[in-house]
C-alpha cells in the first residue's frame, strides 16, 4: 500500500475538495503513480483527524474526475491518465516538446469532457448549431465582459466581440487598423504569431528595444515620433518569449505615450489570468486613445476550445464584426456557449486555478533545475528564457537537444527583425503531462550545457 498523505494547504475549498485537489496535484506531479493503491479511507481519516465521509466524499470526488477507482475488496487504485498534450510531426515518441506553450488541466480531463457533452445535449440543439451573430450572442458578449472586467477593463457587452481564439482576435484587429505595407511596433522579441501574421497581412514590425519589464519607454516614444507607425502591439503581462513582466509604473508610462502621439494600442492578455492582480494597460488609460484588449482560452482554459474576447472602442466594433464575419462568420456556437457556461458555474475559475499553482510548481522545479545558468522567468510564468553560455551557439544547443530528445525553440523564432543578437532559448514548461518528465527534460538540457559542444557538420 502507498504510503502518501496528502498537502493541504490553507483553502477556502471544502476539505472533501482540497483532499481531492490534492490527489490530482500528486498525480501529475507523478508522486501518485499509476497503479498505486490510496490508503484506507479509514486509515486516512485518523491520519488527518477528519471525519470517515470527508475522505470518502473525497475519493469520490476523485473517482468523478477520472483520477482513480475503486475496487470491492481490494481499495481504491490511481488510475492511467490519458495524455492529451500535442507533438509535433517531427517529434518521435520519446521526444519531450517544449516548444509549444500550453498547459492543459490534465488531472481534469475526463471531468471537463463529461461536462461538455452535459452541456451540449441538455439545451435547445439550434442555439449551437445555427448560425450566431458574428459579434457572438449577447449572453457570450456579456460573459466576455465579466472575464475582461477581472483585468480592470471596463468590459461594456456591447463592445465586447467574441473571436475564434485570441489569434483571431489578433487578424481582426491588424486586418482592421493595417494596410499591407503598414508599420506596427512591437519588442524586439515578440509572440511568434505576431510575426506570421505580419507575414499573412504584408505588414512590417518594427522591434523596439527591452529590458527586463519588457519594452523601454524611450525606445517606444522615440519610434513614435519617428516611424509613422499605425499601431503598438505588446503583451504586458508574462510577456512571449521572455516571460516579463510591466510594473505598474512602465504600463502607466507606455499608456502616457501611446496617449500623447494617438498610437492604438492592441494588447494581448493570453496569461494575464496567472497574476489575476496585473491590471490591462487600458485601466490606465486618460484620454480617447483606441485600446484594444483581446484574451482567449488556449491558454487559461484549453487550445481546444478556441474562443477569444476581443474589448474594442465603441466606434470600431462594426468594423471589427465585419471582419469576423469576413474570416470565420462566427465563432464556433458550441464552443462559445460552453465558455459561457463554465465562465458561469465556476469551472473556469476551478480550471485557472489549478493552472496558477501548476504553472508555479513547475516554475520553481525549472528555476532550481538551472539555478547555474542564466534563466530568467517570473514565478507564475509557464514559460522562460534561458540565456546559452558560452562556447555553446544557440543553433548547436538546440540541435543537440533534438538528438537528445528535447525540442526547444531559439530566440531567432521570436526576434521581429532578420536577427537577433540575443543568445537564448524560451522553454515552455506546461506541455508535458508530468512534472517527473519535465524534470528528466530539464536535466537533459543542463547535461548538455555542462558539456563542450560537440564538432559541427564539415562544410565542403
């Protein structure tokens, strides 16, 4: 028999639920191993000086979500978790791809899918399966409006419009504000999406300067006054690739100058629900400059989902439906109705939650992994840039961690230029179902970095 008790810390939560929490953190942390056997619900409640039900309303909990079942006679078993985490084609099937940042709510999946179907079959079948306004139903424009509120935008439903993800959200917005030819600003390391869609929309970027809150207050008023450039886009909070994060100073500074030169401002708060505090740049805001604030549920919920919330100026919201109507019509009803569901019953709230405390205890495992090493990630990031020593090339090092089994990507996947001069690779820590595996990653890496880099390919 396992002999584990659980960690429970201080919680608003039911015992029964932290209990339960509790066998989920274990499982995907992989204290908790498939096959291994839970102690006596008898037993456990003496250990924790609890009543006899709260630990059997807990195992049944648990045994709801899909983590672990019961057996007559024998007790209670944790059970194979599927993995649905994504690989990439080139990937086989030992390899470790970090280089997709995602973190699912693995030890929720069986519950999250059981509830979707609840969901989808208990109501009127056309409210999901005919066409929707392309600005959304207005019960979905209102939750939007909820979701966005949390972040200090002024979340009005009806210039709430709901996308097909956050990168939607994006084509619409560049798709409105730009021509092909058009200059946006953003850092000089920016989301990859950002960069193919420049590419799609024939739009240039123009890479401002970074420190360690992101993009410099001079480099940015010095490109507005010089460039003509049509719009900023920046992701303020845990920043893609490099994981920063803006006091309240740099955004109160950003938000003067955008203000000061009328520069739209498109903000992306993909992981702003991981520091639930950090305010959007538009809550700042003095004067009629346009902000527009997207987030989407690929990251706080599920890349499955692919729903967004874009928050428009009230005189760009027509424009911007027409756009949504020009690429997609819609979002998806089902999958719009069923974030309005969840954003209501407290799901998704469950869901983020689990994924900031994921989301830490991975980071910490990764900070203490390669504390010898330049790394440089917040606490609450899912992700972080770890800056290659020398005599290593950013090419070599991740070339060999290919043959090693790890992919990562380098900082040329991010740099808005030709180049970049920045030695460094970002390192998603949420794709892989299991801390243990991400551990047995992360120690590849340092085996690597520990080693002389190995003689390159001849050149004839």
């Amino acid at each position: 028999m396992t002999i584990w008790r659980p960690h429970l810390p201080d919680s608003e939560v039911p015992l029964y639920q932290a209990i339960a929490n509790a066998i989920a953190n274990d499982v995907v942390s992989g204290r908790l191993a498939e096959g291994s056997r839970l102690p006596p619900q008898r037993d456990l409640a003496d250990e924790l000086s609890v009543a006899l039900t709260t630990v059997t309303r807990a195992y049944s909990e648990a045994e709801r979500r899909g983590l672990v079942s019961g057996e007559v006679g024998r007790g209670t078993f944790v059970r194979r978790q599927e993995s649905f985490h994504l690989r990439r084609t080139e990937a086989g099937p030992e390899s470790c791809d970090l280089t997709i940042n995602s973190l699912l709510p693995y030890p929720m999946g069986r519950e999250l899918a059981k509830g979707m179907g609840r969901l989808l079959s208990g109501g009127d079948p056309w409210s999901v399966l005919d066409y929707q306004p392309p600005y959304g139903q207005w019960r979905q424009r209102q939750a939007g409006a909820r979701f966005i509120h949390r972040a200090g935008v002024d979340g009005s439903p009806d210039r709430v419009l709901v996308t097909s993800g956050a990168q939607h959200a994006m084509a619409v917005v560049f798709s409105t504000l730009t021509n092909p030819g058009d200059l946006v600003l953003t850092g000089e390391l920016t989301y990859s999406g950002m960069k193919s869609l420049a590419n799609f929309l024939h739009i240039r970027l123009r890479g401002l300067l970074m420190d360690e809150e992101g993009i410099r207050p001079d480099a940015f008023e010095a490109a507005c006054a010089t460039t003509g450039a049509k719009a900023l886009y920046c992701m303020p909070t845990l920043q893609n690739p490099t994981a920063a994060v803006m006091s309240v100073k740099r955004r109160q500074e950003i938000v003067a100058i955008a203000e000061a030169y009328e520069l739209p401002v498109v903000e992306d708060d993909s992981y702003g629900f991981l520091i639930p505090e950090a305010k959007a740049l538009a809550s700042f805001q003095t004067r009629g400059t346009d902000f527009y604030y997207l987030t989407g549920t690929s990251k706080s919920l599920a890349p499955g989902l692919r729903i967004g919330f874009l928050h428009s100026p009230a005189a760009m919201v027509d424009r911007l439906a027409a756009a949504v109507s020009a690429t997609t019509f819609m979002a998806a009803p089902p999958m719009a109705e069923l974030v309005t569901a969840w954003l209501a019953d407290g799901t998704a709230d469950k869901v983020m939650e689990w994924k900031r405390n994921e989301a830490r205890a991975r980071q910490k495992s990764a900070r203490r992994a390669l504390a010898s090493f330049d790394y440089r990630a917040h606490p609450a990031s899912p992700h972080g840039w770890l800056t290659i020593p020398e005599p290593w090339c950013v090419s070599d090092f991740v070339a060999q961690a290919a043959m090693r089994g790890v992919l990562i990507s380098p900082a040329d996947d991010f740099a808005a230029g030709r180049a970049t001069s920045t030695h460094a690779v970002r390192l998603c820590l949420g794709p892989v179902a299991s801390r243990a595996r991400l551990d047995e990653a992360l120690s590849t890496l340092v085996e690597i970095l520990e080693q002389p880099p190995r003689p390159g390919r001849t050149v004839v």
